[in-house]
C-alpha cells in the first residue's frame, strides 16, 4: 500500500508534513518534491531503508544517493572538512539546485555513498522539502524518483506510475519549478560532474573557472549509464528546421510520430510547442516525454543552443537519444 500525502506547496500543513517526516524515521520510502524534479527518499544513515530505494528503482549498487538536508548545521556530521569554494559554493546556493560531492565522515554508509569514500550533499529549496527535512531531523538520501533509466519525474503522478505499490508514501505538492536535476560540482577539482538547475556562469561567479567534465574522465559514477529515457524512441536534432519536418513526415508514414519544439512549429501526430523560453522547456521536457511515449512511437526533439541551462538540457536529450541528428 502507497499512501498518498497531498500538500498545499505554499503553505504545507502541518500535520501532513509530520507523518512524513514519521514514516521517513521509521525507515520508509517517502517520495516528496523538490524543486528540481522529485526525489525518493530515506533515512540515510538506515542501510536497510537506503537498500529498499536502490531496489524500488531497480538502481545499480555503485551510482550514489544524494543526502539531502534541511539544515547547513547538519553538514559538520557528514562531511569531514569544508574548503572556502565549499563555504562560496553553501553560502551561494544552499538553499537550491547544487549537489556538492565533498569527503564522508564515518557516519554516512557505503550503502548511500556507493562505496566511495565521498557523499553528495543538497539542501532543497521547495517548501515542502525543507518542511520534511526540518520536521525529520535526519539527512534524507533521495534519488530522483523514476525508474532506473526512465525520465525523471516532476509531479506526483509520474511518481505514482512508477512506484505506486511499491513505495511506502508519496508527498504530493504540486509541480516541479526547475525540471531538471540539481548541478552536481566537485569543488576540489573545480569541475561540474553534471549540469543543472545552476548554471556554470551562476557558478563561476563565485568560484572561478569551472570545468564541465567529458563522458570519458566523468568520476560521477550515473554519468555512464542510459538516462532519461521514455518507452519511444527519441532523436534529437541539434541543426536545422528543415530536418525535423522532413523526418516527421518521412516517419509519419508508418509510424505515430511525436514533436517536441520550443524555436518552431511542426506538423506531426501529436506537436508539441514547449514554451519559449529555455527555462520553460527544461521545465517541461521530462513531462512531455512522458506524455508522448503513451500516445508515439517516435519522438522528434528540436536541440537548444548550449548555453546557460541549455547545457543543463542538451545533456539530458543528449542521454536520451537513440540517434542525434
Ligand atoms: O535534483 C536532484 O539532484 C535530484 C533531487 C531529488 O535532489 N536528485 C537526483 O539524484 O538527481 P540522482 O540519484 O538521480 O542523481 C545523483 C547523481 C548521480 O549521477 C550520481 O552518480 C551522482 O549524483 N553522485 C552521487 N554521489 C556522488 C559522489 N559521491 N561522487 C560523484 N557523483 C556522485
Ligand atoms: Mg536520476
């Protein structure tokens, strides 16, 4: 049995927020939002409850958790240390969408940690996160609550389709402001081991140049597996218009073909136009191919120029292409 907890996200009551915060204590797996993409969440200190999340999300054993917390003064029991780019980092952007991976203190387990001697730490932004992780007291490990493989997800109901009966609660406050997962830095390295919700620009600003590691040298042990991906196929374009409706209407012959866009317009089964903004697109891409995958068996993606989060985004497209073209 799922319970499911729906909150009001401005102003989450408080009694709601309590018997998550309960059922995390006890050793449960809660998803809840954040305002990055939903995460799945347990106490991480309890190996068991971490072990029940790898498990639900069909996760292998070596890609780490990201421990969340709801206070900066939780950081002394599970870091060992704190470098002035940390402090610039936590001063900037904790609270928000920045994932620190600095050196573990004996407490965080292995079982969270993915055998390495690092833990990535995060404190959310959204409301209802902070509530929970004020009200539990405890650091929170959450991945982000899809399926191993499948597209994150953004609003309760895409948690539900991946996890319902198989979770033991599922905090539903409304939908996803950013849509992309957090920015994972390596401060010790200066570099970004994935783009997200910040961006580079944002990052340099208080640390200096960054580097934005490559597949090959990538020490974050998700970046080298197939990610974000819906049941149909995705080809993504990174060139001209032109491309995208020639292949739609090649594919259309026989095949259901889905369009995703944000630059133009096209003629597909089912078009859609996703906002004209790069933020409005990452914060709608994960949802569409969602949607699209029930109703296509193709999904055509128009490619974003790389800079600011759409780096952040051509990352993610990137991860979910069959074919680029
Ligand atoms: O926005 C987000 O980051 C969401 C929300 C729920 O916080 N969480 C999320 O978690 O995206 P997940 O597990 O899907 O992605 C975490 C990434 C993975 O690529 C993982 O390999 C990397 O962070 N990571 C975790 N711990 C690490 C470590 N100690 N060293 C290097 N990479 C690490
Ligand atoms: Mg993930």
């Amino acid at each position: 049995m799922t319970e499911i907890i729906k909150v009001n996200p401005s102003m989450p009551e408080k009694a709601k927020i309590r018997r998550a915060a309960q059922l995390l204590s006890q050793g449960k797996v809660v998803a809840f939002p954040t305002e990055t993409v939903y995460g799945l969440g347990c106490n991480a200190f309890d190996e068991d409850a971490v072990e029940k999340v790898f498990k639900a999300k069909g996760r292998p054993s070596d890609n780490p958790l990201i421990v969340h917390i709801g206070s900066k003064r939780q950081l002394p029991i599970l870091v060992s240390g704190i470098s002035e780019k940390e402090k610039k980092l936590i001063d900037a952007f904790f609270p928000g969408p920045l994932t620190l991976i600095m050196n573990k203190t004996g407490i965080v387990p292995y079982a969270t940690s993915g055998g390495l001697e690092t833990v990535a730490i995060r404190m959310p932004k959204h409301k209802v996160a902070q509530a929970i992780l004020k009200e539990a007291g405890i650091p929170i490990a959450a991945p982000s609550a899809n399926i191993s493989g499948r597209p994150s997800s953004t609003t309760a109901e895409h948690v539900i389709s991946d996890f319902m009966g198989r979770v033991d609660a599922i905090v539903d406050g409304g939908k996803s402001r950013i849509g992309l997962e957090s920015t994972v830095v390596d401060a010790s390295t200066s570099e970004i081991l994935r783009p997200g919700g910040i961006t580079k620009e944002e990052i340099e600003k208080v640390i200096g140049r960054v580097e934005i590691s490559t597949a090959s040298t990538n020490k974050s042990p998700g970046m080298k597996y197939r990610h974000y991906a819906p049941s149909a196929k995705v080809i993504l374009f990174t060139g001209r218009k032109k491309a995208i409706q020639e292949y739609a209407d090649r594919l259309m012959k026989s095949k259901k073909v889905g369009v995703i866009s944000i630059y133009h317009s096209f003629r597909a089964d089912e078009a859609r136009h996703a906002g004209n903004s790069l933020h409005e697109y990452a914060r709608s891409i994960f949802a569409l191919f969602r949607e699209l995958e029930e109703k296509v068996d193709v999904i055509l993606v128009e490619g974003v120029e790389e800079k600011g989060i759409g780096i952040a985004i051509m990352n993610r497209l990137r991860k979910a292409a069959s074919e680029i073209v």
